[in-house]
C-alpha cells in the first residue's frame, strides 16, 4: 500500500474550519481519510459547518469538535473524543494562530500571554498529547511563520510565539522517532487570507506582496499540498521546519 493512501486513515487537524485548515480538511477527507474538524467557538461555527456539508457532500466522513485550546484538558478531550468516535488517530495536524502587530514598547501583558498562549502553549501541548495519542508510524505537524526568518520589529509576540515550536518540532521528533512518528514544521509566508489583512495597512500589504522572489502573498493551494506530503510520502522528513513562502524570507 502506497504511504499517501489515506483510506482507514483518521485525521485531527486543530483550526481545521476554514482557510488552510479548512482547505486541509476537505481535501484529506477527500483522499479517504476521516476528519476530526476542531474549531475555537460559536465565531468559526459557521465556516466548520460548511466545511462539514462540502466532506459529507462528497461521501466523505467527519465531524465537528469546539474547544478552546489553550486549556490543556481540552486538547485532551478533542483527542479523546476523536478515538472514541472512530477508535484511532493516525495523523494530527495544528493550524492555530493568532497575529499581533504592534510594537514592542505597546505591547501588553494580556496581550503578550494571549499570544504565547495560542501560538505557544496550544503547539506544545498539541504535539504532546498527539505523541500519547497516535498510533505508531503517525504523523504531527504544526503550522508556524516564515516571520521566524525575518529581521524585522512589529511581530515580536507572533514570530515569539511561534519560534518555540521550531524546538518542540525537533524534541519530539527525537522521542517519538522510536515509534515511526515524523514531527515536521511548515512556515508559510504571508497568507492571502482573512487571518492576514486584519493586522495589515494597505501600505503593509503592498510590501508583503512584493517581497517574495517569485512574486505575490502565499497562497493556501501551494502549502496544503506541502503539509500533506509530509503527512504521507514525505514521513522521512522529521525535527524540520519547511520554509515555503515563496522566496519571502530564507535562512
């Protein structure tokens, strides 16, 4: 059987409701994995329905899971639920994010425990408990930033936030080798989604667009199918951050 093959697979993909989560989840449902569509509150409730219509319209399987993440006991919990409902889980993937920018002598104290807390806290304990979860040869992967190469002010509690889970990507990836789980990392640049333009000037758009070397902001249609190799055929790969942005950023 070809590793890509995703038919008997069982998928928990964290933000999984719309943009590339969304994406993610229709077009692994779609290869014949079952999805477990994990969304943040009644905000996103809509987008994760209609995702789950666009699955089961297909013959796809699926469900819906809400919680807030940055409590433990609910990554737990939507594991949990996601075994109960379909006896395993093979591959975990975590899209959460949030984007603040403002500069460094503004920031506040809530402000500064909200980002770790959804950008950090969330992805560490993610990995944590998909490595108790999964069943062996699975695979975890975590979306970050291509900001973690960039020099710049703005994005301190963002690319903070994030740059931590570059480590976590490799700690875990060393302990759960054993058991045949790769633990990858992928870094989009700059979005062309909702979760981009809510920080952005019309000015700081403008630049974003044009600082990649091949020209434009990041696409969903060119990470979606990165995230799922590496998910799949790409398994080798592990304790890796994939920069793919586009030439925006590089190290």
């Amino acid at each position: 059987m070809a590793r890509n093959d995703l038919k008997g697979k069982v998928v928990l993909i964290a933000g999984g409701a719309k943009n590339l989560g969304g994406l993610l989840s229709r077009s692994l449902a779609g290869k014949g994995a079952k999805v477990a569509i994990h969304y943040n509150s009644a905000a996103t409730r809509a987008d994760a329905e209609k995702t789950l219509a666009d699955i089961s319209s297909t013959g796809g399987e699926a469900f819906l899971y809400q919680a807030d993440l940055t409590k433990v006991d609910n990554i737990k919990k939507l594991f949990e639920a996601t075994k109960e409902k379909w006896g395993q889980v093979d591959i975990a993937i975590n899209t959460v994010g949030k984007v603040l920018k403002k500069p460094f002598s503004d920031t506040t104290e809530a402000e500064y425990d909200s980002m770790f807390d959804i950008n950090s806290k969330v992805a560490y304990f993610f990995i944590q408990e998909a490595g108790r979860q999964l069943n062996d040869n699975g695979k975890i992967c975590t979306i970050v930033t291509s900001l973690l190469a960039a020099y710049t002010g703005l994005y301190s509690t963002y690319a903070g936030g994030k740059a931590p889970v570059e480590h976590y990507t490799r700690a875990a990836s060393k302990e759960l080798g054993s058991r045949g789980i790769s633990v990858t990392a992928v870094a989009p640049g700059p979005m062309d989604t909702p979760f981009f333009y809510g920080q952005e000037t019309a000015d700081a758009v403008a630049y974003h667009t044009s600082a990649s070397a091949l020209g434009g902001l990041t696409n969903i249609r060119d990470i979606a199918p990165l995230v799922e190799f590496l998910v799949t055929d790409g398994w080798w790969i592990t304790g890796q951050t994939i920069f793919a942005n586009g030439g925006y950023t590089t190290r």
